[in-house]
C-alpha cells in the first residue's frame, strides 16, 4: 500500500511539475517574441511616399511628351485662414496669403498636419510681422507674400514668375516646387465659398492631374478646401496678379496680369 501511495504521489508531482515547465516555456517564448500584436491598428494602410516629379524640358521649352500620362501630387498641410471658424474678424477674413504661406512653409518642413490652435496663432503672428514691415496686413501681392517667406520664415528658395501660362505652372510641379497662385476669387466659381466669393484670394496648387485636366488644390478660403480641385482653365482664368492694399478694386479691370509664387526644398 505504502508503495502505492508513494508512486501515486511521485505521478501527482510529476505531471504537475511538467505543467509547470510548460508554462515557464511559453512564457519565455512570450517575452522571447515581443508583446502581442494590437489587431486594433491592422486595416490601416501603410502611408504611401510623395509622387516623384517627372522630368522636364528647361524652362521656356516645351514639356516633354511622357509628361500628358503622370498624375503630381504633393502632400501639403493644409489651413483654412480662419482656423476657428472665425470668419467675422477682419484679420481672418483677410488671410489667405497668410494661411497660403503658413502651409507652403509646413511642406517644407515635412510637417504632416497643423492644427487649428497653431495655424491661427501663425496667422496672427505673420499679421502683426505685415503691419510692422509693410504697414498693411491683407490683400498682399506676390511681391509682399515673397517678403513674409524671406523676412519672417528666413526662407530664401522662393521666386515669382510674371506673365505665366498653364504650362508654366504644370512645368514648376513637375519639376517637384509648390506653386502659390493670387486670384480673382469670385471667378474660380467654388460652390463653398460664402456668396459671392472672395475679390482677391489666394491658393496652394499642389498637383496636377492630366486625366481630368485639374489643378489640385490646397485652398483656404474654405474648410473643404483640402485636396481641392479646379478644371486647369478655370483656374488658369481666375489667376490675377493683384496688388497689395486695401485699394483693390471690386472688379478686376482688363484682361487678368497672371503671375505665381514658386516655392523649392
């Protein structure tokens, strides 16, 4: 009986003692293979990389026949000038130099996003910098926004080009730049825009879509405006070199003057 016993014990132990050392083995497998996989993150995509600019002829030729089939897009963050939906102030009314700047500025910088907080002391800041430097704070030309990127963002990969075709513009992408655009805002015919529409604006183009014939848009003026696109002639239309001031006229008189804004890494 004793013997019995003693060999049912030695079982009991054994089999215990085995579970035991399982356990010790996955958990070293465990710890040996990292932390579980949080399945709460798995159906999101992987980001994708910035289209690469294709090649193109030097300036002042003609674009290059492999250009018709590549779609260009930049990611640029993008601001509404009234970052808090404050529309009634005249400083955000006003902004979309500002906000145009501020997010050509986060391209750059290879910021991803701004926030609402940020970009609206951003727009302050550079108004309080325009009221110093220049005297006047809205409705800056292509000249004056030049100034706000050398003169407060100490950025000098910047220039204006006068006299512009779509072609121009197409080129500048291509060749991997921002374009920044001034324009008669009420012709772009932007379906968000309170009615009816902005004077003098300004926008971001940040790509270009040959299949559809659209610029790709970063456009302040509106909270939709992310990603946004005009058919390349309307835009190309709407573009107006207008001046700096509050003399603006309410119509633009005569044919358009069409510059933009070039902005390099």
């Amino acid at each position: 009986m004793k013997k019995r016993y003693l060999l049912v014990i030695i079982f009991v132990f054994t089999v215990l003692g085995g579970g035991c050392i399982l356990v010790v083995l996955k958990t070293g497998f465990t710890m040996r293979t990292g932390a579980p996989v949080n399945f709460q993150n798995a159906d999101i995509p992987e980001t994708t990389s910035d289209p690469q600019p294709i090649e193109t002829a030097p300036s002042g030729q003609a674009l290059p026949e492999n250009s018709a089939d590549k779609l260009i897009r930049y990611r640029v963050p993008f601001v509404v000038q009234a970052p808090t939906a404050n529309w009634d102030d005249l400083v955000f009314q006003n902004a979309c130099e500002e906000a145009s700047v501020i997010m050509a500025m986060g391209w750059v910088n290879g910021t991803e996003s701004i926030s609402s907080s940020d970009a609206q002391k951003q727009i302050s800041d550079i108004d309080d910098f325009e009221m110093e430097t220049f005297g006047y704070s809205y409705d800056t030309d292509v000249f004056d926004v030049k100034r706000i990127f050398e003169q407060y963002f100490k950025y000098n990969n910047v220039s204006i080009q006068e006299n512009i075709s779509i072609d121009d513009i197409k080129r500048e992408l291509q060749a991997g730049n921002l374009v920044l655009v001034p324009a008669f805002g009420q012709a772009l015919g932007n379906p968000n825009y309170t009615y009816p529409g902005p004077v003098v604006h300004m926008l971001v183009i940040t790509g270009y879509d040959p299949a559809a014939r659209e610029f790709i848009t970063n456009d302040p003026g509106t909270r939709r405006g992310g990603g946004y696109r005009y058919d390349g002639n309307v835009l190309m239309d709407a573009v107006w070199q207008y001046p700096s001031g509050q003399d603006v006229p309410s119509v633009p008189l005569g044919s358009l003057k069409k510059a933009m804004i070039i902005v390099g890494k």
